[in-house]
C-alpha cells in the first residue's frame, strides 16, 4: 500500500527549462511519484512560453496564480490573469506565453489518461 506523504511546497526547488522554471511537487521526482496524476508549478518568465504541442494521453489544468500571458489553442488567443482556469483536453494543440514584466506563475495538474506520461514541450523567447 502506498504511503501519504506530506511536504512543504517551498522544499522542492524548481528546476529551469527553456521557457522559465518548473517544480514538480506530484508525479515524477523530485516531489515524488504517482501513477496517474502530475502537479507542478510553472513561471513562465517575461516574454517567454513554449512552442505549441499537446499531450497525446494527458489532460492539463492551468490554473494561474499570478502574472500575464496568454493561451493559443486552434487559432484562438485566450488572455490569462490571476483566477484564470485553463483545461487543455489530451490531443489538443495548445501555447502558453507570458506577457509584461512580471512571471507568469501557474499551477500545472495532469491526468496521466495512458501510459506515457507527460511530455514536456519545447521553447523560448517569444
């Protein structure tokens, strides 16, 4: 049987990536493992995002703390803010950017729906 873990957020460091900086608190380390979820935070540093892609297995929930950006998914451009919920369903192409002079801080939860995992996207400056 596995066991409940608890932990401090602010214990994980986060991790860079292209597009800014990531901790993964639920779903691979360092945070720890789970079969079928993912729960990260993400700040996507000013003027930076990732290329668009999508997660063949996974649905994503943004669910952003803080900061501006934007979201790109079939052409259509979404304004996101602090409250800004986003469900990305498995398949769907989708781009994430940040805009101004601050981060933008998001909550990242994936539903591992097959066997993969997360993909981890690509990017930049945009």
């Amino acid at each position: 049987m596995a066991e409940k873990r608890v932990f401090l957020e602010a214990d994980i460091p986060f991790t860079p990536v292209a597009w800014g900086q990531t901790k993964v608190l639920v779903g691979t380390t360092p945070g720890g493992g789970a079969d079928n979820l993912y729960v990260a935070i993400t700040e996507y540093l000013p003027g930076m995002g990732h290329a668009m892609h999508s997660h063949a297995e996974d649905d994503e929930i943004m669910v952003i703390v803080s900061g501006k950006g934007y979201t790109l998914s079939d052409g259509v451009r979404r304004d996101l803010g602090p409250g800004s919920v986003v469900h990305i369903p498995a398949g769907c192409p989708h781009e994430n950017v940040s805009l101004g002079d601050a981060p933008l801080r998001a909550i990242i939860i994936k539903a591992k729906l097959g066997t993969g995992g997360p993909e981890p996207p690509q990017g930049g400056r945009r």
